[in-house]
C-alpha cells in the first residue's frame, strides 16, 4: 500500500509568504502592519494561550484590512499568480512523490495562492487544504473603511513585541510590550469584532494549527490508511501540531527551512535551497519505511548516502547540485535541537528573505 506524502505549501515548496505579500503590496506599511500581527498571533497562540485560538489566524485578522484598501478577490488571484516564486526542483520533486505516494499540501496560505501553485506545479488542487475565503462576499461603508485605515496605522507604528525566554504570561513581557498586547487585543477583539468586515473573524477558520492536525486525520481517513504511513514536512508555527500528531502516531516529521517552533517539533530538520533532499527522505520512507529513513539521515554525506538504497537518479540530482559539501539534513535530538533550530532560522532568512524568514 502507498504511503501518504503531506506538506505544507510556503517553504517546503515555495519561498512566498503570499499573506504578507499581499499585505505589502495593498496596504500603506502593510510589511509592518503583518509583522506585528503575525508577533501578536504567536503570543496568543504559543505564549498565552488563549483558548480556542490557534497558531494562523494572522490570515483572519488581515481581511479587514485588505478590504479597507479596496483588496478584490480577482486581485489576489492575478497577485498570486505573478508573484509565485518555487523552492528549487520542487516542481520535480513533488511529481516523483506523487509517483510513489498519495500527496496532498495542507497549506494556511489563501485558496488564491494555492490555486497559483497548482496551476504552476499541475498538482491537482482537490488534493489540497487551505484558507478558503472570498473577500468580495464582504461590504462596508466608507466610514469603516477610513476606521479600519486608522487602525491599521496606529498599529503600523507600535514598536515590535520582543518575546521573553519561556515568557508564560503577559506579565513576562516588557510594560511597554504589555501596553502594546493590550491595545491590540482591544482593536480586534473589541473594536474590529463589532464592525461590519469583524463578520470575517466568524466566518473564515484558517487552516491554522489544529486544522492542519485535523486534515491530516481526514486524509488518513478518506485513504484509509495508518498515521505511521504518513510524512509530514513543514515548517513554522502552524505545523506544530501536525508534527505533533504524526510523530505521536509513529510516523514522520520534517522540518525543512524551518523557524525555531518547526525545529523544535520535528525528528529530521533539513536546511537546503533546493528541495531534492525532501524528495530523498520521501522515496526511502516510502519504500523501506521510518526506521531506515532515520539511519539514512543520520549518516547524511556523500559516502552514507552512496551505500544506501536511495534512487540513483535522485542521487545524482543531489550530486550534482551539491558537488562540494551536501545541503544538511540532522536528526533533531535533545542535544542539538536548539543549535539546530537557531541554525535553521537563520538559513531559512536566507533562502526566503529576511522579513518573511524572522515570520512565525
């Protein structure tokens, strides 16, 4: 029986954040007004903890925004499809996974984008999950409009939250930065829920943390197969609970370019400009399982992988792109996972760019 192959979408496969893109490109500072929504959806998420939120909803709280700044559906789309912008070979590589596997990308980016990428890599698009949201459907007046531009300045403007080590409460924080949390929480759970374009926050569940856990049952569900066939590949904050949930259930978790949250939950971290490593680790899961996948990468180097059984032709693909010293591949152990993690936020600014890269 097939093995189920799943990733997320932005940095396994491409370099976009196309929410912040979008933000950027529609709304005055919409680099900054993103960046200190996307801090505050991680202190919400991982920090306090608030109950019934989960890690992604950045991609909720944007919407009225982008609907004061006049931001269509058709514009979106016709964005998406001119900024699509690929991990290297992942084209390739996601054909030779589909060829040995049943692959599918859980993905928090809008339908917009996804649809983009499908078009792009010829991935069928019923084989994905994603944000679903139609901005048209959403009327306001004027007057809102001019409100929720003002709102989107003042928060433009607020100094970026600094999240202490291990910080458990808003009473770690910095006062300044408590302040600040305060005065967001007002804006949106207040001020933007009680406005007409606040419908978006009832109405839109991105595919945030615990959806992605959830699509990732689905699939096993509809495939009727087991969680330990399963590899996952991601790599922020969304895929915690993804990872969560197939390492619990025996299967594999890779974070590939992945921030401090994806490192940190995963068994293999890869840093690689190029996505054939990905494709390796899917054809030796896929054909001799999880235990021989973790051997492969532990002795990741030319001469460990020229004894194993991986694909030649992947083999020299990778060779050939690497022909001095190999893109890293580490298994994640309690010994070197914050090096690791710190490494891989690093290179992962590199590859996607520095304010995409430092993004949840």
């Amino acid at each position: 029986m097939k093995k189920v192959f799943i990733s997320d979408c932005e940095g396994p496969i491409s370099k976009n954040d196309n929410a912040y893109e979008v933000t950027s490109e529609f709304i005055s500072n919409g680099d900054k007004l993103y960046s200190i929504i996307s801090r505050y959806d991680d202190i919400l998420a991982d920090v306090l903890k608030r109950p019934g939120y989960k890690a992604g909803y950045t991609l909720k709280f944007i919407l009225p925004f982008m609907k004061a700044y006049d931001v269509t559906d058709k514009k979106m789309q016709e964005f998406a499809n001119r900024n699509l912008v690929l991990i290297s070979n992942a084209g390739i590589t996601l054909k030779y996974v589909r060829s040995i596997a049943h692959a599918f990308v859980v993905s928090t980016s809008y339908e917009h984008y996804i649809k983009a990428l499908c078009r792009a890599l010829d991935f069928p698009f019923e084989n994905t999950y994603c944000t679903k949201v139609s901005i048209d459907r959403y009327h306001i007046a004027e007057q809102e409009k001019n409100c929720l531009k003002e709102l989107a300045g003042e928060i433009a403007q607020m100094p970026m939250i600094e999240i202490p080590q291990n910080a458990k409460s808003t009473e770690d924080f910095s006062r300044d930065d408590q302040m600040t949390i305060q005065r967001l929480n007002q804006i949106f759970w207040k001020e933007i829920a009680n406005m007409q374009s606040g419908r978006a926050y009832h109405e839109v569940t991105p595919m945030g943390a615990g959806e992605k856990a959830e699509a990732i049952e689905h699939v096993a569900r509809k495939l009727e197969v087991r969680l330990d066939d399963v590899m996952y590949v991601g790599d922020s904050i969304t895929d915690e609970k993804a990872f969560k949930l197939v390492k619990d259930n025996h299967g594999l978790a890779v974070s590939f370019n992945g921030n401090r949250y994806a490192v940190s939950s995963a068994e293999i971290a890869v840093l690689s400009e190029d996505s054939t490593p990905t494709a390796i680790i899917a054809d030796i899961f896929c054909r001799f399982g999880k235990q021989e996948t973790m051997r492969v990468a532990e002795s990741w180097s030319k001469e460990g992988l020229k004894k194993s059984q991986v694909n030649p032709i992947l083999l020299e693909r990778l060779f050939r792109i690497y022909p001095n010293g190999l893109s890293k591949v580490k298994v994640v152990t309690g010994e070197n996972v914050e090096t690791l993690a710190k490494e891989s936020s690093e290179f992962r600014k590199k590859v996607r760019g520095e304010a995409i890269g430092r993004l949840g």
